[in-house]
C-alpha cells in the first residue's frame, strides 16, 4: 500500500493508503502510536478518505478537550 497522507492533531492520527490490489483507500486510526485496528475504514473515494481523516481526528482531539475540563 502507498502512502498517501497523514492527518495528525495531539496523540490522534489517521495514516490514509492506497490499496493497488483492491482499487481502495484505506485510513488508519492511531491513538497514542496504537493502531486501532477495528477501526480502520475502507472506500473507492479518495476525497471520502481525506474528509472522514480529517473528520474524525477532529472529533477525537475535541472529545479529548471536553473530557479534559
């Protein structure tokens, strides 16, 4: 799988591949350098890859801010 790019905010990352032999990107959750492998997240859309990244590393470092008040 190709690197495509990283989407990294506090102990939160999302590493998004390109798969050759499934035509697919595929993103990966990170928390604290731990992959969290359930949710890992699949589709034919790079742009859908990049948006739900970037989405959900939002939300999880808000979440963290919340939670740390």
């Amino acid at each position: 799988m190709k690197l495509i790019t990283k989407v990294v905010k506090g102990n939160h990352s999302a590493a998004i591949y390109y798969n050759n032999r499934f035509a697919e990107y595929v993103v990966r959750f990170c928390t604290n350098g731990i992959h969290g492998v359930s949710a890992d997240y699949f589709t034919d859309s790079k742009e859908d890859a990049v948006e739900t990244a970037e989405h959900q590393i939002n939300y999880l470092k808000e979440k963290d801010h919340v939670q740390s008040r």
